[in-house]
C-alpha cells in the first residue's frame, strides 16, 4: 500500500470572518435628517437574553425607556405604543459587538414609523426624568440578583419576566400615597416581588454544598440572611430593610398588626402613618443594602 502524503498548507493563518448585518429600517424615518438616529424596530422578546443571562442586565428608567448593558458595551432603548422595542441604527451599528447584532438582528422587525416613547423624549428632545427610587432600587436589586449568579452559579430571587418588569416601572413611575390603603397596597406588592420570590431551593442547595447547616424549614429573609453572613461575609445585617418590609406587609394584612408599623416606624426614624416619608425611608434603606450587597459580592 503506497502511502498518501498529506499536502501541509503554508497559508498565514486568518482571523474568522463575519459578514456584514443589515438591519430593516425606514430612511424616511431619520429623525432631523440623521442616519445615526433612525429607529430600528424589534419584538419585544430582545430583551430576552438580557433579563434572564446574568452576564447581562436590563434597567428601566420608565415603562418606555431602558437601558441594556453587557461585558464590554451598553446600549438604550424604547418601547412604543405597539408594545415593540426601538434603537438607534448607529447605537446598533457601533456601541454593540458584532455578537450582539446577530442577537438583535434575530428580533428585527419591518419599520413602524412610531417612535414615540420617553427614550425619544430623553434622547431627541433632552428631556431627562431620573427614575423614582423604588424603581432605581428595583433596578439595583436585578443587577444583585444577576451578579450574585455570575460569582456563585444561584439566582437569589427568581427573574421576573419582561411584561411584569415594564408593569412594575409603569405602576411605580406614578405612584401616590393618598391613604393607607395606598400605601398598604405598594406594601403588598413591593413584598411580594422581593419576599416571596426568593429561590429557595437554590439557595439551600449552595448552603448545603459550602459545607452549612441549614434548618429545615428554613426560607424567605432567613435563608437570606443565613447567605449573606455565611456567603458574603456580612456583619452589617444587610437583611434588616427586607425583614421591616415584611413586617409592614404583617401591618397591611392583619388589623391588630398596629405593633408592626409603629416598630419599623421606630427604625426608619419617621412618624408611623407619614406614608410618604414611611416610604421614602423603607426604599432608600433598601437601596442602601442592595448597594452594599453588590460591592460585596464584586469584592
């Protein structure tokens, strides 16, 4: 049998290529004339990705502007009255990798010409509204929960879907403490996205696998608070805004829960029954902790 030589290639060797992507969009579109500022249009399942991949994150500012940001870029969008998700075509063309226009071009639709929403107000018109606490807290508490899972491979709370974050933003954007049953119904809500959405299975089960003890029975702010001392070495009790939370949401529910109020009251350094300042003190405590939880856990 005559052997086969194998001819070797002497050829440089290149880096891979990928061709160019086109997006679908209407130059009649261009607002005052600009390439860079024509709207391209995408199904809202975009966001997708950035709000279940914890490499990622998705920030609201309102129910019709946001901002993705990744690894090594960011870009903001806009969500119109279609319910579809708007970019600039120069942000998709130059703030993104070439991996994420792929992902983008996925989602492209056939150009809307309705562009209005507060990302056309803020980008085109400068009409900049900093986001209400609670809802700048909501987005701090994401980018926790998603950090945590890069650093740890568990999700603290389960992820929240894209019509309930853009619900959440439209509901608190607005809100007014008139009454107590107002701020009752805030109470509830607000604890029922943060206490009873912690993943409580995960979270025992990277307990039990660093080698701790864990009670049977145990969930909610407990577990919480059993991971943040064990895991992230927190001596500050960083758990105490979510457990007054809670306590709040015994007030909201039960009528001789009157102890409850006065009690985080007490904590918060406000008058019980100022709604308002209640509030404000109970999310800006929250806040605080979710900021310190993140550099903790970036430490």
């Amino acid at each position: 049998m005559v052997k086969r030589e194998i001819p070797i290639a002497h050829n440089k060797i290149t880096p891979p290529q990928r061709s160019d992507l086109t997006f679908e969009w209407n130059p009649s579109e261009a607002v005052h004339g600009s390439r860079f500022l024509t709207p391209v249009y995408f199904n809202r399942q975009v966001l997708t990705r950035y709000l279940y991949d914890s490499r990622f994150s998705c920030e609201f500012a309102s129910e019709t502007y946001g901002t993705v940001h990744g690894p090594d870029f960011y870009i903001s969008f806009g969500i119109n009255k279609n319910g579809s998700v708007i970019a600039w075509l120069g942000d998709l063309q130059d703030s993104i990798p070439v991996r994420e226009r792929f992902y983008w071009l996925v989602e492209n639709k056939a150009p809307e010409g309705e562009i209005a929403s507060e990302f056309y107000d803020a980008q085109v018109d400068a009409k900049f509204t900093s986001p209400p606490a609670v809802i700048q807290f909501l987005n701090e508490i994401s980018m926790f929960n998603a950090a945590f899972h890069r650093k740890y491979g568990v999700h603290l709370y389960h992820d929240r879907s894209i019509e309930e974050r853009i619900e959440e933003t439209r509901r608190y954007k607005r809100l007014v403490l008139n009454n107590a049953d107002d701020f009752k119904r805030f109470i509830s809500e607000l604890n029922e996205i943060l206490n009873e959405n912690t993943n409580n299975l995960e979270i025992r089960r990277l307990l039990l696998d660093c080698g701790h003890n864990v009670a049977s029975g145990m969930k909610g702010n407990k577990l919480l608070q059993q991971t943040y001392e064990l895991v992230l070495s927190d001596s500050e009790n960083l758990i105490a805004p979510f457990y007054y939370l809670y306590d709040l949401r015994l007030w909201a529910d039960h009528s001789t829960g009157e102890k409850y109020i006065e009690n985080v009251a007490k904590k918060l350094g406000v008058t019980p029954h100022e709604y308002p300042l209640l509030m404000e003190g109970l999310i800006s405590s929250l806040s605080l902790s979710a900021k310190k939880l993140l550099k903790k856990v970036a430490a």
